[in-house]
C-alpha cells in the first residue's frame, strides 16, 4: 500500500463536503501481475442524469524545491492512471487534486495552461485550511 498525500484527509473531507461518497480509500487497478492504487475513489448521485458520477482522485502537494519536477512526476502518474482506468472503469474519470496555492502556482503558468487547455489534465483546487474545493478545472 503506497504512502498518502500530507493532504489525503484534507481533500477527503473536502470531497463529502461537496457532497461527494468516498467509495475507496484507496482505489485498487489490478493488473496481471501488478497493482496500483489511486488515491481515492468517490461517486455523487446526477439527479438530472438518473445516475452517478464516479470519479478517482490523485492527490498531489507539490512540496518539492521544483514545482516543474513535481508537475513531471504528477502528470507522469495522471496519464498511467488515466489510460489505466479507461480500459478497467471507463465509468469513472480521474481528477488530480493540488491546493489553490499549487493551482495558481503551477496551472495559471504556461506548462500548466498547456496540459488543462489540451486536455491533458483535469484537477480540482481545494483550500487546506477550510477543507473545502475552490475550483474544477474543466
């Protein structure tokens, strides 16, 4: 079992704030012969759609000296998780989670921009403090 983010629980309480059920803690892809483990999985009921929305969350805290290094190994590991999860849960659509500070920080810069507006990357900002989400990006 891999070791949590210094903001797990943070954006675990952020997540059923916003009105989201933790469904795994963490979520398993397994493999052939290997396993990997995203952060978290949750869904929310879609009254509109008559269904759920399911999501996995890979969380990120970006504590490094370089953000550019951090961003490399995030987007890195966003990608594997990503096509990993389209062929074992295509239902389900994966989001990494980085504090407002790292959003501004990181995604408002060039490499940043470029990876959201591509459609690279999809994340969510949340505040540490308050345990709150500030933002879904797209």
């Amino acid at each position: 079992m891999p070791a949590k983010d210094i903001y797990h629980d943070t954006v675990k309480t952020a997540l059923i704030k916003d009105g989201w059920t933790i469904t795994h803690d963490p979520l398993l892809i397994r493999l052939t012969r290997k396993r990997l483990y995203v952060d978290l999985g949750a869904e929310r009921l879609i009254a509109a759609e008559r269904g759920t929305k399911k999501i996995a969350i890979e969380v990120k805290s970006f504590t490094r000296a370089s953000d550019m290094k951090d961003l490399e190994e995030a987007l890195g590991q966003f990608v594997l998780y990503a096509h990993l999860l389209m062929r074992h849960e295509p239902d389900r659509t994966l989001y990494l989670a980085v504090p407002e500070e790292v959003r501004k920080s990181v995604f408002e810069e060039e490499a940043g921009q470029i990876l959201i507006q591509d459609g690279l990357i999809r994340l969510f900002s949340f505040n540490p403090t308050q345990e709150e989400i500030i933002q879904w990006i797209p």
